[in-house]
C-alpha cells in the first residue's frame, strides 16, 4: 500500500550488523594501538612510512570491503529456469528462495532505491581501493629507501594478487551493474562470478592480512615472540579480530531470510529491461 511505512527488518539482524561494525572498529583500533605503543606510529616522510601499510590495509581491504560487498538478486523470469515468476493474470510476484551472497550495506540500506545502494556500494568499494593504494606504495617507498627487496614472500603475493583481482572486480561490477549498457542476459551470465570472487576476495583479503601479521612479527620480534610478550600477544588478539569479523560478516551472509527484498519498482523496471533487451514478454515468450 502507498505510503505504508516500511517492514521492520528481520529479527536478529539489526545486532549481527551491530556486533560486525563493533568488531570493525575495535580491529581499526587495535591496529592503530600496536602501530602506536610498539611501532612507533605512522608517518609519511620518515622511516615510519612502512607503518602506513598494515593501516591501510586493514581499513581498506578488510573493514571497509566486508561493509560493501555485493548481494545477488536474482530476478530472472518463468520459462526461463528463474527464481520469480509473473503471474499474467494476477500481477502478483512469486519468488523461490535462492542462496545469495549479500553483506553489510545491501543488508543495512533494505528498502533504499536499488541504484542508490548500487552506487554507494561501488563508492566504498571505490574508496576502498585508493586506501589500499596509499598503503601498497607506502611499502614500496619504504622498501626502497631501506634497500629491502619487493615480492618475494607469500603475503606479497597474495595480497598483490587479492589487490588485483579486487581492482578488476570493481571495474566489471560498474560495468555489468552501475552503469546501463550490459544486457539482462549478460548481466546474468556474469552475476554468479561477481559473487563468488567478492566472496573469494574477501575472504583473500583476510588471509593475507594474517600473513602479513605473523610476517612482521617474525621480522621485528623473533628472538622474544615465543615468550609471550605484549607485542605479540596484541598483534596475535588483532588476528583473532579479523577472524571474528570475517566469520560474523560470513553468518550474515549466508542467512537467506536476510537477504534485501525486492522493491515492486525494480520488479516493473526489470521486467521493462529484460522487454527492451532481450525481446521477451514477461511470461518467457517472443514479442
């Protein structure tokens, strides 16, 4: 009904969301507190730049990437092997459930309009990106000022290759989905490689954070690291954190009855997209 106002979101949502965000932050600050008491803290021009790096990555790759991920909505047709189906005589929307990725900002934003929540998604992502950035070239620098040699350990890989494949991920999903163009078909040819590599990227990005954790404390503390110092009790709570936020933005992915509804405006403008792209009525026939 018009102007009815909007669902309440499903129970128990709201405090997964809260306890996900909760986590974020206290890995932001727990990065922050070890960088400060025991690295010295983060500066640009001084050989502190190297402190730069685990910052942004975290921030960008790890926090700011669990808030953005993708979700699938699959609005595919009857006739068509699809999950919502038009009755021509009713009008009415029938939809079978479907396993769909989904995190934090398709969740939180549940009956915004569709392209907002596309665009802020594309813009964290976008954001996300430029951090990560800033720390890989702050490695870069501070190894070549130290005389350091570049990509040669396991984290270097992974995370140059997660950083990578993540920069490709976001300019095919502005491609396929932000911007007009793609096909309804094409879009959905794409859509479950979309989701699995935000799934797999995300999951990447958490690994190599690990790695890159255990890399530095081998480095700066391997004589003391195995008698529990605080140094290496904090950076090891710091991994615990990432793998709390990882496994807490996991369950709220994988809860189908979470997953952001469908407006009945995108349903109608969807319907129109596929007529006009793929020359085919609602009800799976040739115009």
């Amino acid at each position: 009904m018009d102007g009815a106002p909007p669902p309440p979101s499903p129970a128990g949502l709201s405090a997964y969301v809260a306890v996900s965000q909760l986590l974020g932050l206290t890995l932001l600050a727990t990065t922050g507190a070890w960088l400060g008491r025991y690295r010295g803290g983060v500066a640009w021009h001084s050989p502190l730049q190297f402190n730069a790096h685990p910052l942004c990555m975290v921030l960008a790759m790890v926090f700011l990437q669990g808030d953005g991920e993708p979700q699938s909505l699959q609005l595919c047709w009857a006739g068509n092997g699809g999950d919502t189906a038009l009755a021509k005589d009713t009008g009415k929307v029938h939809q079978r459930p479907r396993a769909a990725p989904a995190l934090l900002v398709y969740r939180v934003f549940r009956h915004e309009a569709k392209r907002s929540t596309k665009a802020l998604h594309a813009l964290l992502h976008g954001l996300a990106l430029v951090i990560a950035l800033v720390g890989i070239i702050a490695v870069f620098k501070s190894h070549r000022t130290k005389g350091i040699p570049d990509m040669y350990s396991l984290h270097s890989w992974c995370g140059m290759a997660t950083f990578v494949l993540y920069l490709l991920q976001w300019f095919l999903g502005c491609g396929f989905f932000l911007f007009p163009g793609a096909s309804f078909s094409l879009r959905g040819w794409y859509k479950p490689l979309h989701i699995f590599f935000g799934i797999t990227l995300f999951i990447l990005s958490i690994t190599s954070c690990l790695l890159g954790i255990t890399e530095m404390l081998l480095f700066k503390i391997s004589d003391s690291y195995s008698h529990f110092v605080p140094e290496g009790i904090l950076a090891n709570t710091l991994g615990v954190l990432l793998v709390a936020f990882g496994l807490v933005v996991g369950y709220v992915l994988t809860r189908e009855e979470w997953k952001r509804p469908p407006l009945a405006e995108e349903l109608a403008l969807s319907m129109d997209f596929k007529t006009l792209t793929e020359g085919e009525s609602p009800g799976g026939g040739s115009q």
